[in-house]
C-alpha cells in the first residue's frame, strides 16, 4: 500500500463504543476536522496526506489537539482558522506551526 | 509534554458525528483495542506508548488495521490474538511483526 508522506489526526473524542463526549469534542474538534477535510480536498494532496479523526489523548485542556505523524509534532488549542496555516507551513512547507506547538 | 516512543492507532471506525460503523467495527476492530488497553496496563509502558482509536482509515478490505507511528508501520487483519505479538517484537524489540505487515 501507498503509505502517507504525512498522517494528521485530530481528536474529535470519538470513544470505540461509538458515543462521543469530552473537551475536544465540545472544544470544536468536529470543525477542524471539517476544515481539513475541505483544505486537503481542496489543495488535491490527500494521496500523501491522510487524514484521521481519534478519541481522547488524555490531555483534554489542552484541545482540540492535532498531531502530525511521522513528525511526532503535538498541537493544541487549534480552530479551525489554524487549518491553512498548518497545512500551508508544516504540511507543504516543512516548518511546524510554532504558536500551536504543546 | 513527553511525546510518545510509539503510538499505536487502532481503526475503530469511530466516526466524527459520533456514529460508528465499517469494516474495523465489524472486524472486531474494538476487541484489538481493548485487548491493547489491558496489555499495555499490565506490562506498564503507558507513558511511553499511546494507543488511540481513530476512524476509517480507508482500506476497509484490510481490516482491522492497526498503525504505528513514529515509525509509520501498517498492520492488516490483525486480530486481539496479534496484540502481545505487536508488542514483544515490535513495540519493545523493535523488530516489526512481518507476517501481519501490509
């Protein structure tokens, strides 16, 4: 299989029993989800660039948080008037967003 | 914060609504999951290896699926059988688990 060059995930708290609650969720997790599965569609990337929603990763204050693998890069509080600029600078252009680093 | 060693990703099919359908729930995707909670409890390497559910990852026809970053390693048809397997040899030997690769 074609591996991804970079794989977003972002907590939109989804529990493996199906029902959904927490911060991330409340904290419009869902939204910037949305937002990158717009942005990704729409810059035509999404063969190299895949995309997962996730339950929690326990650091719930610190939502809605995004990480991008393989880097290991952890960003929290993201809305999503984020999404462009993590997609423009850490996505495209190699550079992590410093102001959303945790 | 500590960043995670390995992070394992475990297709749940938890979509973003909240709703959870597909092929990795059917396939028995939660019981991988579960599986993996209680193992990595009992061996006591929960700060170093996260596990988070996520939504489809689209090869549904390979499921359940199973993925671990940083290393970007995808595991097809894996089964709560696999689990201890995934986490000897790879997680903690380094060395991932072949037969199961994709």
């Amino acid at each position: 299989m074609q591996k991804p060059a970079k794989h977003i995930f972002v907590c939109t708290s989804s529990r493996p029993n199906g029902t959904q609650k927490g911060f991330c969720h409340t904290k419009e997790g869902v939204d910037v989800m949305q937002k990158f599965m717009e942005e990704i569609e729409e810059r035509g990337n999404g063969g190299e660039v895949f995309l997962s929603n996730t339950g929690c990763f326990g650091i719930c204050e610190k939502g809605p948080i995004v990480v991008v693998y393989p880097d290991n890069v952890w960003y929290g509080s993201v809305t999503a008037d984020d999404v462009a600029d993590i997609l423009d600078s850490h996505i495209e252009g190699g550079k992590p967003v410093d102001r959303l680093l945790i």
